[in-house]
C-alpha cells in the first residue's frame, strides 16, 4: 500500500484537517506526493511570476495557516502526463464526495472566478467556499 514520504507528511500538516484526512483516505488508493500545502509570500509571487497561479499574495487559498489548498501530483511525478493527473482527480474527487468535504479541482476549474479558461491548475485541490 502507498505511503507518503516524510517530506510529503511535514507539508500536509500546513494544511486544513479536512484536506488532511481526504489525502490520507486517498493515499490508500494510490500512490501520490504533496507539493504545496501552506505557501508564505516569497512562494506566492514565485509561482505567480511563474505563472503557476493567476493570484498574489495574499489572495490564494495556499496563503492561509491551516492553507485551505493543497497541490498533489502521481507519483512517480511527471509533468507531462495529463491522464495520471486526471485518473488521480477521479479519485480525490470520489473520496471527497463519500467524506462530504466541499473540494474543488483546479484540472476543470477557472481560477477563484477569475475568468479565463484557458488556466489549468491539474495538481490543485482546494476547499471550496
């Protein structure tokens, strides 16, 4: 059975108990690594000035403490394939429903109601509200 990594636990605990306990259920599934959890002002304009984010600090659900954010990707990670990145959605998203946590996907999702569809976010998973 997967398990996360040290580095991948230490991040998680940035992050709200709710999003702590769906990636928990979830990494029973299949196998994944916690990117980004609690992300300060340096990080923020460093993915924004990356364009890894269409919001500066401090507007994005990452710049919180508990963060109600958290980036994953499949492990082994690879960037590229989109279809793992999906597959790993279709997982988070049922284990969300079946735990009744309010979560939102940044693979199918404009950005915090920024309009522009054309943003993707494939590792990002928020709660919403």
């Amino acid at each position: 059975m997967p398990s996360f990594s040290k580095g991948s636990q230490r991040i998680l605990l940035t992050c709200d108990k709710r999003l702590q306990s769906l990636m928990n259920a979830c990494i029973e599934e299949t196998d994944f690594s916690i990117i980004c959890g609690t992300r300060g002002k340096k990080e923020q304009d460093a993915a924004y000035a990356a364009k890894l984010t269409k919001l500066k600090y401090p507007h994005s659900k990452h710049n919180r403490l508990p963060s109600m954010a958290v980036d994953i990707a499949p492990y082994p990670i690879d960037w590229q394939d989109v279809q793992r990145f999906k597959d790993l959605a279709k997982i988070v998203l049922r284990k969300a429903k079946e735990m009744k946590i309010p979560i939102r996907w940044g693979g199918d999702f404009n950005c915090n109601g920024i309009e522009d569809d054309s943003f993707v976010d494939m590792p990002h998973y928020e709660i919403r509200g």
